[in-house]
C-alpha cells in the first residue's frame, strides 16, 4: 500500500510505536476504512500499535448527548475487531480511562498560544462546522493539545490518520519540540503522520468528503440492502446523459470507489476505457460497483455481528487494552513531570 508521508522524524531506537485513534461518535464508514483502519490492520504485523478510542475528546463538542460517546465506544470498538484489528497485536483502549492523558493536556496547554489553536486548519473548519463561531468551548479549541498528550504518552512515532489530521500531527510536534527543549532532553517523541495515498474518500453524493454529519456515508456494519440503495444514489458524471456519450471519470464517485475497492485493476481500467470512449452505461458501472462493495464488506458484517452477539467480550478487550496502554502513559508522565520540576516524593 503507497503512502504519502509528512516530514521524517527522528527514528527512535527499539521497534516504532504506532498511536491512531476515533472519536466515537458514530459507526465507522468506508471513509475511515480507506483513511485510516486499512493502514492499521496492515501495521499491526510489524509494529506496536495502540488505537485510541477518543471518547474524551468526542466530549469536546458532544456534551450535550454524553449517552451518544459512550454507546458509540462499544460500536467503533466492533468495527475494530470487525475489520481485522487484532487485540492480541494492537492495544485498543478507552480515552478517557488514562487520567495521565488529561495530565499531561493540562501541561501542554502552557506550550500552546490560543493564536495558534485559533490558526489549526482543522480546529479552524470544524468551529464552523459545529456553528462554535461566537462562542467556543475551551475544551474543543484546546483539543489539539490533548491530541497531542495522546500521541505522546506513547512516545508513538507514526499516526497513520485521515488527511484532515495532519494539522494536529504538526501541533502535535510543536509541543514536543518545545517540550524537549524545555527539558534540555529529547524525553518526548516526534512523530509522522502516515496518510492513505488514496486520500479522502468522497460521499455517495459527490461531496468531497464522506461524513455522517452530511449523510453521505456507506457504514462498515451497513446491511446488503443499505449498500444495494447506497450504490444507486452514488454521484456519477452528470453530462453522460446517454449510453453512447462519452463519460467521464473526474469527480465521478463510482469510479473513485472502484480504484479505491476494486482489485482487478486491468478490468476496472478497461471499464474506464470504455466510459470515456462512450457507450459504456452507468448501471454497468453500478453493477460492478455494487459486487465489489458486498464482497467485501459481507464478511465485516458478519464478523461484526457476531462480536455484537457477546459485550463481556468487547469490555474486556477494552479494559486489558486500556490497562495495559495506562502503565506506558503513567511511566511518560512521571518523567514530563520530573522534567518540569514536579516530582517531590
Ligand atoms: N482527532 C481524531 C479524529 O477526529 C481522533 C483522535 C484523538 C486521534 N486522538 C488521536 C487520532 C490521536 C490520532 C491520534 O478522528
């Protein structure tokens, strides 16, 4: 799998720690699965992995439906496992069960001016996006710092993330710089954000980005007959009117999910061929689409399903994960806080 990836870090010594994480707020979709969760399962093998369930920072801008996080931790839990995330290789724990997370944010706040919370791109479009304009909750324009004690707690040097978290990434390193140079020791870790090539995935409906909030999403759990409406609706090239025009491929979300889905790629360029030269119908694309998509989400459904059918299960995946990822972020926190003065006993 071909990834673009931001500015090489220092390697630390000893095998790359991996941090990634959701905020649960909704079952994951096929957009998470391209940004992000495809990259996980495949690095699980090879590195030490902790995935986050964020539900601390869902809070950020949930507060008023706290039920919605805590049901959702369960549910993006079961798309974990669902697609292959493995908890004997990856650690997969709950935010908000590490207080030395809320520690360190505490401290890290001080390493971070409001400006340049202000100035974090993403931070900067979900404000609008949530209608926070003229009135921002701290806790939601100082996430990125919390982000940032996440990342760090487990001195992770890779994030394989969705692009739009690449800000954080960056804030994220900021603070560790300044952090290290606060402490005359490099205590804490730089990392690089490791984004899917592919980039965002689009929505069903052509928009740029595939989003529960916008309702364009194709979930990894969807039943046979939600993907079957899903493919229908799927945005395709507007000017291809009839059959026999030519079509074509920008913009157009069947084909987008094909590169992203369909592994006969000498087929799928043939198919392409064919739609730019004209006489190639949409419903021929759907159709293929439509296969590929069942193929390969049958078997997370099931898997899902079957998880769903045993909780104790989930819990205790959830509660050894988080106790386990709890002793490395406690050891990271004793030392920024000796770093910075403030062990006494
Ligand atoms: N901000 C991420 C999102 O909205 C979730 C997240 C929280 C995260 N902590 C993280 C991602 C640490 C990577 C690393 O999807």
């Amino acid at each position: 799998m071909s990834q673009q990836e931001t500015t090489a870090p220092q390697r630390p010594a000893g095998p790359q720690i991996i941090l990634t994480g959701d905020r649960p707020t909704g079952p994951l979709h096929l957009g998470h699965y391209v940004g992000s969760l495809r990259n996980r399962v495949a690095y699980q093998h090879e590195y030490k992995q902790f995935i986050m369930l964020a539900d601390s920072q869902a809070l950020t801008d949930n507060m008023d439906d706290t039920n919605k996080v805590h049901r959702n931790v369960v549910e993006v839990a079961l798309d974990y496992l669902a697609c292959g995330i493995d908890p004997a290789k990856s650690t997969i724990l709950i935010q908000s069960q590490i207080p030395e997370l809320a520690e360190l944010t505490f401290y890290y706040l001080n390493l971070v001016t409001v400006a340049r919370l202000e100035r974090n791109p993403t931070v900067k479009q979900e404000i609008v996006l949530r209608g926070f304009e003229r009135d921002i909750p701290a806790g939601f324009l100082t996430y990125p710092a919390s982000q940032a004690a996440d990342i760090s707690a487990f001195k992770a040097s890779v994030v394989p993330v969705g692009e739009d978290q690449i800000p954080m990434i960056e804030q994220t390193n900021e603070i560790v710089r300044k952090f290290n140079r606060l402490a005359n020791k490099d205590i804490l870790v730089e990392c690089k954000a490791v984004v899917p090539e592919v980039g965002r995935l689009p929505g069903i409906d052509g928009k740029a980005k595939m989003s529960k909030s916008l309702g364009n999403v194709i979930n990894l759990g969807a039943t046979a007959d939600e993907i079957k409406a899903a493919v229908k609706m799927v945005y395709t090239d507007p000017l291809h009117l009839k059959v026999s025009d030519p079509g074509h491929l920008e913009g157009n979300v069947a084909f987008i999910y094909l590169d992203a889905f369909d592994t006969e790629k000498a087929a799928l360029q043939e198919m392409k061929d064919h739609y730019v030269r004209g006489g190639l119908g949409d419903s021929v694309v759907k159709k293929r689409l439509e296969v590929v998509l069942q193929d390969m989400l049958a078997p997370i459904r099931a898997r899902r399903e079957e998880l769903a059918k045993d909780k104790g299960y989930i819990m205790q995946v959830l509660k050894e994960g988080t106790m386990r990822a709890r002793e490395v972020a406690a050891k990271t926190t004793d030392e920024v806080k000796a770093a910075l003065g403030l062990s006494y006993f």
